[in-house]
C-alpha cells in the first residue's frame, strides 16, 4: 500500500511540476563502470572521497552509485561486512546524537517520516548503515554521523543485489587505475 502511495504521489509531482514549468528531477540509474581492484563478486567497495559506492558484479565490472558520506570528523575506513537488511526501517538516533542534539525523538518508526529512508543495510555490529534518506539533496555530500546515504531507488536497487555477510570495504581513496571513467 505504501508503494502505490508513494508511486502516486510521485506522479501527481511529477504533472504539477509539468504544467507550472518547474525543473523535475530526474534521478539517473547507476552507472556500470570498469574496475581493475581485486575485490570478490557481490562485495561492496565504499570510496569516502570520491562519494561514491560501488557493487562489485564480477568480471572487471561493477556498478556505482552516488552517497552522502559522514562529515569528515565522522568518516571511517575499514573492512566490515552486510549483517542484515530492513525494508522500511525505523530509526533511533545514537546516544552520542543525542548528547550533541538533545531535541531529537527517541524513535521514529518506519514510513515517510523515517530519516533513513526506504531501506537499510546494517553493517557488522555497529551503528552503521547504507541507507536511503529524506533528504536527496546531501547525496554526494559529507553530511552524515558515518552512515552513507543513498538516493531511495538506488538503496532499493543495491537491497535487492546484496546479501546478508557480504564484505563491505570503506576506503578514502580508489587507485586512479582501478576504475576507468566512463564518458
């Protein structure tokens, strides 16, 4: 039922947007690159200054997406791994969130309103996550706590490729030759 919503409203923004002459936004689907690095199938590789997550598909290929990082005093690097994944997932802000931000709920459940939008990737058994986001327009900024937001379709499109205890790679930089832009 949520879908329909969502998809309804979607397309009643997309004709206001049409008939008034706004801009409307389009989203582009994830760009499959080449890429040299030695990382298994199935892996995901989280480059921090590039902002960008890649989903390694196997034979020198992959397919990558644009994320918000944390903001540099929360970016991390390290190896970890896919824990679980949740379809619509509710939201507790960290103790630490909260000491910096007194104001924020205790909980928000799942649905519209829940910051991390329509799916999570949980990783290892930290407050980490791959995350969709209610606000698109910090994609390919450095605006979380070190989760790494993603646009709503393209957390929904990685949920469905990766699975549970898939290695998860948080790098700072991705060799220049290990990835050949596409143009």
């Amino acid at each position: 039922m949520c879908a329909g919503r969502g998809s309804f409203l979607a397309t009643i923004f997309l004709l206001l947007a049409m008939l008034t002459g706004l801009p409307v936004p389009v989203h582009a689907a994830p760009d499959i690159v080449p890429i040299t690095a030695s990382y298994p199938t199935g892996a995901i590789v989280v480059v921090n200054k590039e902002r960008r997550l890649y989903y390694i598909l196997g034979n020198g290929h992959a397919l990558r997406y644009p994320i918000a990082v944390g903001v540099p005093k929360e970016q991390w690097t390290g190896q970890i791994f896919v824990q679980s994944k949740q379809k619509n997932p509710g939201w507790s802000p960290t103790p630490d969130m909260r000491r910096r931000n007194p104001g924020l709920p205790q909980y928000i459940p799942g649905g519209p309103r829940s910051p991390l939008g329509s799916r999570a990737i949980y990783l290892g058994w930290s407050n980490y996550r791959i995350h969709g986001t209610l606000a698109p327009g910090s994609i390919g900024q450095a605006a979380s706590n070190g989760c790494f937001r993603m646009h709503n379709q393209d957390v929904n499109d990685l949920y469905e490729r990766v699975h549970i205890g898939a290695p998860v790679y948080v790098i700072e930089e991705l060799a220049t030759q290990r990835v050949a832009e596409q143009n």
